[in-house]
C-alpha cells in the first residue's frame, strides 16, 4: 500500500465517491441492484494547489464541485432524471454556497447583534460578540444536521458515509478490499469533512475575533466571506496535521468534537453498501496507478 495517497470522498444518493489527487470515482447501487461506476483521472494539478494554506481553498472547491457532480449523477441512477447542463450544476453550487452564507454566516451574526441590544458586553466587547456569534455558528450546524438525521432517505446516506469510512479505513490499514473483510473496520475517521467543518468553526471564532464590534453588520457580514479562503486554507493544514498525529493524546482532544458528531454523520452500513464503496475506492486506485490487494 501506498502511505503518500490521500484518500477522501463522500455519499452520495445510493452510492459513494471517492477521491485522491490524481483521480476520482463514483459508485452508485441502480433501482436493479447493478452498481453503475464513473470515473476519471484528474487534469495536471496547477502549482498554487500544493502551496501550504492556499491548497486548502483549492481542495474545499474541487470537493464541493465534485460533490455536486457526484450527486447529480447518483440522482440520474437512481431517478432516472435527465442529463444536467453545466450551467445547472454551477447552479446548485452556487446556491448550496449561498444558502450556506445565510445559514451560517449572515443567521448567527444577525441573531448575535439582537443579543448585543439585550446584553451590553456582547455590544462593546468585540471578543465576546465574536465568540458568541461563533457558538450561534455552531449550535446551527449541529442543529440543522440533527434535523437532516431525521429524514429516513438521509439515513441510508449516512450509512454511505460510514461504508466510505470504512473502506478508507481499511485500505490505509492494508486490508483487502473485501466488503466482508471491512465490515468490522470503524465507520469514523480523523479527515472527515465533518471534522473539517469543526476545526473551520473553532478557526473562524478565532480569525472573527479581530473584527471591531463597532463595524457595520454589512462589514462584518463581508469579512467575514472574505476571509473563508484563508480560514479553509488554515483549518486544511490542521486537518491534515491531525490526521497524521491523531495518536498523539492533544491532537486526540482536538478531534475528538469531529468524532463524536460523526456519530450522526454516519451509520452502520450493511455488506451491500461497502461494497459499493469498494468499487468506487478499487477504480480511484487503479486510475491513480496504485498497487492494492483487491480479491484476496
């Protein structure tokens, strides 16, 4: 096995994507039972894409556009809908990105400048109504994917995420890609974006703080969009740091919010499941031109 291939990926409708940095493929299980598989290798990576920091909000968009890709070709097996244009995909990212504004960026902000007329320290202390407006964030996170959880269809999608987890997690162990082999492999991992999105969250309070509480709500709602770039770039460093060290018992205390609400994030897939997740680690593999036990 190949320690310096980075492995990531997400559910989908039915199915699993997966990623390295030379190639990603999705899985998906038809209406007949037949798991339908796209893949494809990646162009040549552009220099500013391997810079510490920067590299982050390079990943964080190639993974949200290969995630809307992923999903919409989940949705065509699985719905029978219609080819996609590439202006309907831009479509669904730039609104997944603006309803993710409003949700977390603009809703805590505006229901913290409400608290600030009620509690005078939250008005004149910039730190506190930073750390305030950075708790609402996350409160908001943690409540809107509780409430997703809830849906029956999101919960086989979750069972997904825990499939991919697991094939993951056993392939960065040198297990054979055998979904009757990986089912007892833990369905959390340390890079999950859900982790991801936590160490944004912590990282943000800490770069939000800075902004005066005296700014306009415009300003601040601006800086803040302006700054998710060099907050995507910093928390992806500390990802990839955590990842390596997750033995380490501070890097443990760190990631173990990540881990927890993984909890939510994902279930317990069934051998079905994984073994969609397999296939689609098996074709990023073998495009990514990496030896792997596969049968046996």
């Amino acid at each position: 096995m190949e320690k310096s291939l980075s492995i990531g990926g997400q559910a989908v409708i039915e199915g699993v994507m997966i990623k390295s940095q030379e190639a990603w493929a999705v899985a998906v299980r038809s209406p007949e039972g037949e798991i339908i598989l796209k893949s494809e290798r990646f162009k040549k990576q552009r220099k500013l894409s391997k810079i510490p920091i920067i590299r982050g909000f390079f990943v964080l968009l190639e993974t949200l556009w290969l995630g809307i890709k992923a999903i919409d070709f989940s949705s065509k097996i699985v719905f029978k809908e219609e080819k996609s244009s590439p202006w309907s995909l831009f479509l669904s990212l730039f609104l997944a990105f603006f309803i993710g504004v409003l949700l977390f960026i603009v809703l805590p902000l505006y229901l913290t400048k409400l608290l600030g007329y009620f509690f005078n320290a939250v008005y004149k202390n910039s730190f506190i109504f930073n750390f305030v407006d950075g708790v609402l964030r996350i409160l908001i996170f943690i409540g809107y994917v509780f409430l997703i959880s809830m849906w029956p269809n999101m919960k086989r999608i979750f069972a997904y995420h825990g499939a991919e987890h697991k094939a993951i997690n056993a392939f960065e162990s040198g297990e054979s890609l055998i979904p009757e082999r990986i089912e007892s492999y833990s369905r959390f991992h340390a890079r999950c974006g859900t982790s991801f999105i936590f160490i944004v969250l912590v990282i943000s309070i800490a770069l939000f703080s800075m902004i005066p509480s005296s700014w306009s709500f415009f300003l601040k709602s601006l800086s803040r969009i302006i700054l998710l770039p060099l907050i995507a770039g910093v928390s992806y460093e500390i990802l990839k740091i955590s990842a390596k060290w997750q033995d380490n018992i501070i890097i443990k205390f760190f990631i173990l919010p990540g881990l927890i609400f993984q909890k939510i994030t994902t279930r317990e897939p069934d051998t079905a499941q994984i073994e969609v997740a397999c296939e689609a680690l098996k074709a990023v593999l073998i495009l990514s031109k990496k030896e792997v036990e596969i049968n046996a």
